[in-house]
C-alpha cells in the first residue's frame, strides 16, 4: 500500500472510525477458498522473488495450518537458504523470528525433535529475539527430554525448557 499511496502525489486523510475487517472469519475463508487462493499467491511470488525468505516463510506458514507437512518442511527448507547469506551480515530481521519458529514448528510436527533444536539453537546466534522462538525452544526440548533414559540428562534438558517458557513468560506485554 506504501508503494500505491506514494504515486501520483496521493494525498492520505486520517479519519477517526472502526474498521471492521471479516475477511479471515473462517466461515468467509472457507467459502471464498482463502487458503487455497494464498498459498498460490504465495507460489508465485516467492518464484518472483528468489532471493527473498519472507514470501517462502509465510508460504511455510500457510501449508502448515492445512497439514502440508511435507510441502511446509520444503517451504521453511527453502526459505532458511534463502535467509543464510544475509544472517550473519545483517543481524535477524523481525522476519527472521517467524522463519524460525514456523521451520521449528513444522519439524516439530513432523517428529524431527532434534531438527527443530538445531534450528532454534542456530536462530539464537543469528540473533533470534521472540516470544515464540522461546516458546519453540521450550516446546522442542521438552518433548526431546521427554524421551531420555538418562535421568540426569532428562532433568537437565527439562529444567532447560523450562528456563525457555520462562523467558517466553518475562516478555508478556511487550509489543513485537
């Protein structure tokens, strides 16, 4: 919109009123088919854009609230490369976090404990800094500590997803 208001010297007026948008009330995405008709949309541009991981990400996004896991792991895959290059160079963008916690969500739901774990423990370094990164830390590693036999080991990685939901939990409040 900031492209469209800035042409042909268009002039913006603030008015004071409500708006009330219904256009993702579930029974209006259903019968307008919104998913289907975003994940295209989302197909296209991110062919448009080949350097760009925010389209792949939301593309990850959309295909994992309709179960496409697969197709969801190759979006968030491809969305991670296309991030890699500028990681380190620029510091994590606001974008960033949400690559991250959907690629981890996405393993996540596909089993891939460990996956998941890596990508947030390297999203950290490329500087990660969300609610739910730490919610997908605290997720991961609780459903790996879950599984050890070790009982030092278990103790330590839960008291260690803990320490993630509570950081999640001390950000209550602040904007992102």
């Amino acid at each position: 919109i900031e492209d469209w208001i800035s042409k042909n010297d268009r002039k913006i007026t603030p008015i004071k009123a409500r708006i009330v948008h219904l256009g993702y009330a579930e029974e209006i995405v259903q019968v307008r088919n919104k998913k289907d008709r975003n994940i295209d949309l989302l197909y296209r541009r991110a062919e448009l854009e080949p350097d760009n991981s925010v389209p792949v990400t939301y593309l990850a996004s959309e295909l994992l609230k309709v179960r496409r896991l697969d197709e969801a792991e190759k979006a968030a895959d491809d969305a991670w490369e296309r991030y890699r290059p500028h990681a380190l160079k620029e510091g994590a963008k606001p974008t960033f976090n949400n690559l991250a916690s959907v690629r981890a969500c996405v393993k996540l739901n596909l089993g891939k404990i460990t996956e998941a774990i890596d990508i947030i423990e390297q999203a950290l370094v490329w500087g990660a800094d969300h609610p739910n990164v730490d919610i997908m830390q605290g997720l991961a590693l609780e459903k790996y500590g879950q599984d050890l036999k070790n009982p030092q080991k278990r103790r330590a990685t839960l008291i260690d997803s803990i320490r993630a939901y509570q950081r999640c939990i001390k950000r209550y409040g602040i904007i992102y």
